[in-house]
DNA sequence: CATTCATGTCAGATAATCTAACATCGGCGT
DNA sequence: ACGCCGATGTTAGATTATCTGACATGAATG
C-alpha cells in the first residue's frame, strides 16, 4: 500500500478543480493555508498545487467548521495529530518509555469523543 | 469499485500536470487528442482537464510509440477495444448471437500477443 | 528527392492564479 | 449601542498557464 500514499500526496491539482471538489471557495482555501490548517506545494511558477490528501483535509475543515469549531480549534487538533505521528515515528527509532505510551494513549482517547468527525488516519472516498 | 472507477474518470488534471505525470510535452499531448486517442474534457474557460485514466492512456501511448507502433496503429488499437467494449454493454441488453461471441473473443485473441503491452482493461499504477 | 509523420517553436489571445488591500457581516464582550 | 474580531467577499494589477494556428525540422520511406 506504499504506492496508494504516494498517489493521494502527490501534488496534482491546481487550486480551481480543488474548490470544484470541495465546493469553497478560492478566499477560503487561502486562508485556510494562512492559518496553517493545510500545506499545498508550489509550482515553478509560484501557483499552489494540491493532493488528494489535501483536497481530504479540506472537506474535513468544512465539516469541522460547519459543526462550530473554528479555525484555532481546527489547528489545534492537527497540531496533536502531528504529535502523535511524530511520537509513533520515534517509536520506531528508540522502544517508548511507560510515560510515552501514557501520553499517546491519551491523546488518542481524547480525540474518540466529538461530533462524528474522522477519526485520525481515516480517509473519505475520493 | 464503482467509487474507484468514477474517481479515475474524472477531469481534474490541467496541461501541465500531465506534462510532469508522463513527461511528454505539451505539444504532443494534444497532438494525442488531434488523432484522436486521448478525449480530455474542457473547463469552462477552454483549458483541458484530463483524469487519471487519460494519465494512463497517455503513458500507454508512449509505450506503444517506443516499441513502433505508429499513431495509427494505436488508434486502430483502441477503435478495436471500444468496439469489444460496446459488443459487451450490448451483450447485457440482448443475448447475443453465436456470430458475436465468434467476432468478440477474435477479437481478444488477437491482442494477445504483442510487445509486453497490457492488456484492455489493465492498469498501471499510476 | 519529395512526402509524411511526429514533434519543436513561435506569436498573439484568453484564462487562471497570485498578492495585497479594503469591505462586509455575524457574534460577543463591555 | 458600540466596537472588535474572525471568516469571507470583492476588487485591482501583475504574472503564469494554456489556447489556437502557423511554420520549421528531422527521420524515415517510397
């Protein structure tokens, strides 16, 4: 399933199909980069280009968004995100102490509650 | 799998992505299109938009050009394949005759042999 | 040698995207 | 009520990407 990554992260797709697919608009998408809740690549030419993995993460701000969260609670969660993931990595490097497994568990815990929002890892369709 | 299928139909790649994805220039994906073995929908300013299945298609292209099959080679190629395809959606209205099942696996066998290319309906990872 | 095929290249026009700035609008605290 | 702030709309001006159409080229081939 190494291939499958690759394919969602590769940055394919200019900013134009992306508001297609996510119905927002280009205002939105920006500011969403501006906030740091997404991180598309740049062209030669200086134009953001998204993956699939993008185009996910943004459907899923809409939701978030939609649900009331704002834009500082949206972050906040992928800020843990990417700390779990961090912790998961080093995990491989050096065997976790008790207190690591504490904390990523509980970090995990933490996020299994909510409004029905994705679990972090899972993917919608497309 | 009919998600899969819709997801790699759809025209969300511009020119210039399809230039890198496959590295062929611009100029000889449309002349691709000219000859008429690539069909790239249009946006609404003009602009192609190609899926992930023209991706393949343009790659399968270049393959057959390198092993020396001509244009028009390929074209008849594909007249062929759309023509197995068409007898098989025909197939599912009415019965078909001994004739056609007789034409249709010909028809397969024939591109059997060949030069490593895959067969109708394989795809490669993108 | 003249053609044809596949591709390169160029020019002029149009579309898409960029940044930066200012406007709007709803909620919220004072 | 007033003013602030977060999220989004809108506009202008500049830059990049893509379009079509034409002409050029290099290799193969009769």
């Amino acid at each position: 399933m190494k291939e499958k990554e690759l394919r969602r992260s590769l940055a394919v797709l200019p900013i134009g199909t992306v508001m297609k697919l996510t119905s927002l608009t280009a205002r939105q998408i920006r500011y969403y980069e501006a906030q740091q809740l997404v991180f598309p690549e740049r062209n030669e030419g200086n134009r953001r280009m998204y993956s699939l993995n993008d185009v996910d993460r943004l459907l899923e701000i809409k939701d978030y968004l939609a649900d009331g969260v704002n834009v500082a609670g949206i972050k906040a969660i992928y800020d843990q995100q990417q700390q779990v993931a961090q912790a998961k990595a080093a995990a491989q490097q050096k065997p976790l102490t008790d207190e690591d497994v504490r904390r990523i568990l509980q970090d995990e815990f933490i996020r299994q509650g909510g409004l029905g929002h994705p679990a972090p890892g899972m993917q919608r369709p497309l």
